[in-house]
C-alpha cells in the first residue's frame, strides 16, 4: 500500500515556522518509527498545532525539512497527502450534513464510487459506533460522536500516519476513554499516529513515546518512564495542616533538598524531588522541627506536571 | 481494523462534481437558507409595488413591471454576500483543512461552491420571478425573453460573487462579512434604478445612479424582458461581471490556495 522501504514513518529536521516576530515552531527535529503512537505534549501556544499542520502539508515551513511514510514534505506534498490522514483541533466536518453524508462525501473524493462510496461510510459508521446517528445532522451531535465521527472520517483509506490534533480536549471522562480504546485500537491495526495533547496524563496513557513541547521547542523526548527518571526518580509530596505556613515551609524544603519546590494550582499542596528516601525523612523531620503541622506527605516518582514543570521551569496551563 | 487500501485517483472533474453534491445536500437539509434569501426581496416587491406603485406609476400593475426586473438584480447581489459568508464559517469550522489535507484538485471545493451559488441565484430568481406572476406581471418577451433575463441574472450573481468570496477568504468572522458586504452593497442598490427613474433626483445623485452599475444590470434586465434590449445595454450590463471575474477570480484563487 505504502512505501514500507525504511523504519520511520516521521522524520524531521530542524522545522521552523514563524508568523511575523513569533516562531511558532522554532526548530524541532523528530523521529517517530512506524506503527507506534506518539504524543506531543505541551501548553497551550507551544506549537503542536503548527508542527502538525507543517507535517500534514497544509503550511509550508520557513526552514527544515521532513519526510512523511518516505515522501519529502517539499518535493513530494501530493504523496504525503496520500499516506496520511489529519483530525485537526477543531471538528473538520459538515455540520449541516448527516453523518453518513460526510463519509460518503470523503469517500467519493478519495475516489470510491456510488455503492462502494456508501458502503465504506457505513463501515466506518458501524466501526465508531455511530449507526444509530448515521442519518442525523452533525450539528446535533454530542461532542464524543463528533470526535468520533472526525476520526472516522480520517479513515476512509487507511492512512500510513494519522495525525490527531488534541483528539479528547473538552470531552467528557466516558467520551475520553471511547476515543482512547480507539486509538489504541488504530495503532494496534498497524497505524503509526502522532498526536498532541495537553493532558499530561494521556500522553502517558497512550504514547510509547512523549516529545515535551514548549514555545516552538522540543525540550524533552522519551518514554514516559525516560522523562520521569531524568527529573529525578522521587517526589515528596507535603500537605500542611495550615497553609498559612506554606511559604516557610517551601524555603525549609528547597534548603533541605537542594531543589525548587513547586505548587499545586489550588495552593494547597508542596511538591518537591528528593533524591533519596533518606532525605525526604530528613526533610519532613526538618518541617517538623521548625513548627508546621504536617497534614500529609507521600514520597512518589514524578508526575508529568511535575517533569514540565522540573523541565520549563513552569507548570503546564491548564487552559484549552 | 483491516486496512482499507486507497481506489484509484478520480478525475479532476469527479471531485468537483462531488463537492456539486454537497451544495444540492445542503439545500435540502437547510431549506431555511432560502428564506433568508427571499424574505427581504418579497418584502421589498410588495411594499413598494402596493405602497408607492400607484404614486410612482400612476397603477400598481405597471410598477410591478417596472420593479420586478431590477428587484431580481438586487436578490443575487443580496446573495452572494451569504456565500462569502458561507465560505467564511467553512474556513473557521477547519473544513476546508480536511478538505486541503486530501490528495484532491485543490480547486474542487471551490468549483462546488460556485455550483451552489449558481442554484441559490437560480432558485431565489425562480421564487421572486413566480410571486411577480401571481401579482400580476407580464413580461412582454414572454418566455425567451425571461429565460434571457434569467442567464444574464446568473452572469452577474456569478460575477459579484468573487468580491465576496474574497471577503470570506480574507475575514475570519461570518458576521463582518455579512456587516461589510451590505455596507458597501446598500448605497450601490439603493442609489440606482431598481426603484425609481432618476429623472427627479438632484443632480449629483443622477450622476451617480446613471452611473452606477447596478442600474446598467437592471436596465438590461428591463430590456430583455420588455423584449426591448439591445447588445449595447446587455454589454454595458455584463461590463461589470466580466471584468470582476477576471480580476478577482486569480485573487480568490490564490487567497484560497494560499496557507492560513
Ligand atoms: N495563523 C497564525 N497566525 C499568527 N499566529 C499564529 C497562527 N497560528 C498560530 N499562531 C501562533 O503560534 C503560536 C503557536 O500556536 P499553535 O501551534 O496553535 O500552538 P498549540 O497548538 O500548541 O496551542 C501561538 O502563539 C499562536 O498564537
Ligand atoms: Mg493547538
């Protein structure tokens, strides 16, 4: 089907984008072996969006380059086009047309005709799930059979990559997890699938690898245990009784530990690396000693707000 | 999942014909569309057709006559501001992402929108034209001369059409469009002959409306169905079309092929 010479289905060299003073994308090299699911993971405005619209043809970059599935971004769009598919971060789908129209639209574009056309778009309505909402309009859709329905229109032909543009941002938990089954269920077909999110946690649910993004910048790229061991292997988490104290306390652990204590957003809570066990004990001794009630602590590896944190310097927005 | 392999590459032609679909699906699941596009121009007919046609024409009947050629005029020019607002959400829904992101003509999304606009014009004409008759106009050329009438009203619904195309490529917001468009549309409309003959206006205005070529459209849309025109009045008519066509459809073509 594709052109399966070589193992990468992802390679880029030194991409950059800017729109006037800002670069969104600010030189990012990447790798990404084929039939794997790998995640870009950053803030809001890092660039994922860019760095995929890049990668899918629909911008052309200021300078690099990179090869999609074997096919030059530069010499070779129309290819690139063939071998993969893009859900981007907004419902690419007609929302006054049913469901099953948007498919058969798509399929006939790919070049499948009259019943064969139909025929793939109840398919792929069957395999979503959505043959009950086949013959509704898009506009009333719920979000999750709209992501859906947005996925499966990326499916048509079966793409060498799929790139998936903040696939569960503003999904409900149940809706989330229905994409995530899916998308495991993609990359267990065969299909390599690049995808950005926000969510600390699905990247980890999801991707064999992370790239850690930040103002157009890959800070950070490995397996989700690589990145946790390179911040450090062990967290001290501390709640105080009183959260008055938190500011002493915070200045106690950065002296006791050697590292910069970071909060959580409800300020409620102290996270910091210790190195050890032992000085995580002599930490919370050391609270202890200099008069804060301590609610709580646990002595855990890293989340990945933490590594963002550990790695930027600045906890990840939560906004979308 | 088995992996659904790619059907041999459609020809330029099939993928604009798909996208014809389109518009022709819209149009049945959003027939409301063509209410915005009617109501104004009915209302226009028969308020100044019952409520100034006997003052202006000395009897309703002969106003209609008079009204009705030019009223149609204004129906596709009104129109083509709703495409541009169209294309507008399209472009901010990142439809036309997908859409860009297929191994496809890069113009075909675009020749079906053309496709549907051309409808649009056609079915609206066809509504406006139909409550006329029930009202009492007789276009003197009879069928011909209609029919006549009706392909130069195409010509110019698909000439304007590119400005707004334009705009709809340029503005992110459906809303500024339509703000925009019919601020520069209304005094084009309204300072013409649709409504009344300039004969009674101040000088400077008569300039204008003389002028103006929304009043050289619906004088020869008047001529072709009073079975008077000559080639010199649909010439000066489509003069404004023709050249809007060759100026602006490179622009929308590169705006529209040009990254966002
Ligand atoms: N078309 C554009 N014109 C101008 N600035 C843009 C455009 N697209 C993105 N940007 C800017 O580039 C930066 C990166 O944006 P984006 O790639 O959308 O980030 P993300 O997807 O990670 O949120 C942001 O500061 C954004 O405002
Ligand atoms: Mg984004």
């Amino acid at each position: 089907m594709q052109d399966d010479t070589g193992t990468a289905a992802i390679r880029a060299r030194g991409l950059k984008k800017s729109f006037g003073d800002l670069e969104a994308v600010a030189g990012i090299d990447l790798d990404v072996p084929k039939g794997e699911i790998f995640a870009i993971l950053g803030p809001n405005g890092a660039g994922k969006t860019t760095f995929m619209r890049l990668l899918a043809t629909l911008a052309s970059p200021d300078a690099g380059e990179a090869q999609v599935m074997g096919h030059d971004l530069a010499s070779a769009p129309d290819a690139v086009r063939g071998a993969i598919a893009m859900t981007g971060q907004f419902a690419s789908l007609d929302e006054d047309l049913t469901g099953r129209e948007n498919l058969i639209l798509l399929a006939r574009l790919w070049g499948f005709r009259g019943r064969a056309a139909r025929a793939r778009a109840d398919d792929l309505l069957s395999e979503f799930d959505l043959s009950d909402a086949a013959h509704r309009q898009v506009k009333d859709y719920s979000g999750g059979m709209r992501r859906r329905l947005d996925i499966a229109a990326s499916l048509i032909v079966t793409p060498g990559v799929l790139f998936l543009d903040e696939p569960t941002t503003g999904l409900d938990p149940t809706a989330r997890q229905k994409v995530w089954r899916l998308i495991r269920g993609l990359a267990g077909s065969g299909v390599t699938v690049l995808l950005t999110t926000q969510y600390l946690e699905e990247a980890d649910q999801l991707a064999r690898r992370i790239a850690v993004v930040d103002k157009g910048r890959k800070i950070a790229e490995g397996t989700s245990r690589e990145l946790k061991s390179a911040v450090g292997s062990g967290f001290l988490h501390v709640a105080l009784a009183d959260p008055a104290g938190l500011d002493a306390a915070t200045e106690v652990l950065e002296t006791q530990l050697g590292h910069k204590v970071q909060r959580n957003a409800e300020d409620t809570r102290l996270s910091v690396m210790a190195e050890t066990p032992e000085a995580a004990t002599a930490a919370i001794t050391a609270l202890l000693a200099a008069g804060h009630e301590v609610a709580d602590f646990a002595l855990g590896s890293p989340s990945l707000e933490e590594v963002f944190f550990a790695l930027t310097g600045t906890p990840p927005e939560d906004d979308a | 999942m088995t992996p659904v392999p790619r059907p041999p590459r459609p020809s330029a032609f099939s993928n604009a014909l798909t996208f014809g679909w389109r518009a022709v699906l819209k149009f049945r699941h959003v027939p409301e569309q063509l209410f915005d596009l009617v109501m104004t121009p009915i209302m226009f007919t028969l308020l100044f057709t019952f409520v100034f046609g006997g003052a202006l024409a000395g009897s309703t009947g002969d106003y209609l006559q008079f009204l009705l050629p030019g009223i149609l005029v204004q129906t596709v020019i009104f129109n083509s501001v709703y495409s541009g607002m169209g294309l507008s959400t399209d472009l901010g829904k990142g439809l036309f992402d997908r859409f860009r992101s297929l191994p496809i003509w890069p113009l075909a999304p675009f020749a079906g929108l053309m496709v549907g606009d051309i409808l649009r014009h056609l079915i609206a004409g066809l509504i406006i034209l139909g409550i006329g008759l029930v009202l009492g106009c007789r276009p003197p050329a009879g069928l011909p001369g209609v029919i006549g009438a009706f392909v130069l009203l195409l010509a110019i619904g698909f000439g304007t059409g590119w400005a707004f195309l334009v705009l709809g490529l340029l503005i992110r917001t459906p809303m500024t469009v339509m703000t925009l468009g019919f601020t520069v549309l209304f005094p084009l409309v309204f300072a013409s002959n649709i409504m009344v003959q300039p004969d009674t206006m101040p000088g400077w205005l008569r300039a204008f409306v003389d002028r103006n070529p929304v009043s050289h459209m619906t004088t020869a849309m008047r001529d072709l169905m009073a079975g008077t025109a000559s080639a010199g009045t649909i010439l000066l008519a489509l003069a404004l079309p023709v050249a809007m066509t060759l100026v602006l459809a490179p622009v929308v073509l590169w705006l529209y092929r040009r990254e966002r």
